[in-house]
C-alpha cells in the first residue's frame, strides 16, 4: 500500500498489479491456501475472466461487501 504523492491527498489503498485506486480483493483459493489481493476494477475483471486451472476465484467488493466467485465448485480446488 502506497499513498499518492502527486497530490498530497490522503492515504489510500492502491492495486497490488497496476497501482490504480482498489476496489476490492481478489481472493485465489487453491489447494494448498487462500492468496488475496487488492485489486481495481480493471485487474478484478481480468481475473474473473481468465481463472486459472482448479483455482477458485473471489472477488469481493470493499464498500459494498458483495462476493462474485468463479472456478472449480464444491471446494474441490
């Protein structure tokens, strides 16, 4: 977590990929343990898009606490 420097604004949370304005995690549940992330929209959608093999994905929305999963149902990841 980084803050903004340009503009002296306050601290804010920042996407773990490209340094955007997060919007929520990205949580991958794999085999051996869950891996969050924050993410913004952009990275959030990607990730939805394009999961990985036998990985679960789960987005969750940080204002709003809305939860969006993709992947390998049951927990058979």
């Amino acid at each position: 977590m980084r803050t903004q420097r340009n503009r002296g604004l306050p601290f804010a949370r920042r996407c773990d990929s490209c340094d955007a304005a997060a919007v929520g995690t990205v949580t991958f549940i794999a085999v051996d343990r869950e891996h969050r992330y924050a993410v913004c929209l952009d990275c959030a959608t990607d990730a939805l898009t394009h999961p990985a093999r036998h990985v679960r994905v789960r987005f969750t929305v940080a204002r709003t606490g809305a939860e969006v999963t993709r992947g390998v149902s049951g927990g058979a990841a």
